[in-house]
C-alpha cells in the first residue's frame, strides 16, 4: 500500500471512531481513547476529522489531547516506560534511578529512543508506594527498582522473546 492509500485507510478508520461515538454526551475522550487504542496514538489527521464531526474547533481537540499525558501525537516506542516520580519512590531513590535511567536509554521524558524501542514517561503515582521506587513497562509494574536492576529488565526487553509462536 503506498503512502497515499495508507493515509486515505487512517482518515477512514478515524471517521468511523468519531461516527460511533459522536452523539454520546461528553464524547471526545471516547473517541480519543478509541483512535489512541487503535494505533497507539492519536495521528495528526485526526485533529482535523475530530473537529468537524463534534463540531468543535481544532484548537478545542489539540488542547485536550495535550492536557491529558495519556494521549500521544507521535507514535510512542514499542515499550513505553513510566518511572514514578511520587513522594515515596523519591523518598527512596527514584531521582537517582531515573537519572540512570534515561542515560542507559539516551533519552529524557517524553521521548523515544533512536530505535524507536523505548517512550520514557513520567508518572506521579503507580499506588505501588510500599515497594518503591517503581517503574511499569507496559501493564507490568517494577517495584525495588534500581539501576542495576533496570539493565537487566531493559536486556530482557531488547530480546525478542517467542512463547508459541508469538512475541510477548
């Protein structure tokens, strides 16, 4: 499929998002969370579509899709990464584990590595405060976090890892 015909495929399945759920009272976060579940983040055709069909204006659709740090504009890396920034966790040490952290990434928060692999966000709570410092990796929380630690999580996810026949 080339680029064009990829593009037209995005816009249509957008339009159909905001279709089903344009009459629903409140239905911007809806749709959003749909797009977002869709292709793992919220492409920039959809500012556009959004606005038309809930009749709003793009200003209204960006400002809300920039509010909320859930929602990306940019494809995120295959693993995204969220290392706790609460009270707890930097009561024991998270400043220090996320410095590690985004040296052994190359990356700071907000980003995404070269290999497009890791997103490394920030987080102000994972309620995982008895075992901090925590991080999660997709649905997965880490609790005791260390550097050390984290360098062997981060070799394990860089390993394609076959169970059946599927990647986990």
């Amino acid at each position: 499929m080339n680029a064009n015909g990829k593009e037209q495929s995005t816009e249509k399945t957008i339009t159909l998002f905001v279709d089903n759920k344009k009459k629903l009272p409140g239905a911007l976060l809806p749709i959003l969370h749909d797009i977002q579940q869709h292709f793992g983040y919220i492409p920039q055709p959809a500012i556009v579509i959004i606005a038309q069909g809930l009749q709003q204006t793009e200003a209204e659709i960006y400002g809300v899709i920039s509010f909320y740090a859930h929602f990306h504009l940019e494809q995120p890396g295959r693993h995204i990464i969220e290392v706790c920034r609460g009270e707890a966790c930097q009561a024991m040490g998270s400043t220090a584990l996320e410095q590690a952290i985004k040296s052994q990434l190359g990356v700071d928060f907000g980003q995404t590595t070269a290999d497009k692999n890791y997103t490394l966000e920030p987080v102000y709570c994972l309620g995982n405060c008895a075992c901090s410092p925590s991080i999660k990796v997709g649905r997965k929380t880490y609790g005791r976090m260390s550097s050390s630690k984290f360098a062997k999580l981060i070799k394990t996810l860089s390993l394609y890892q076959l169970n059946l026949g599927e990647e986990r």
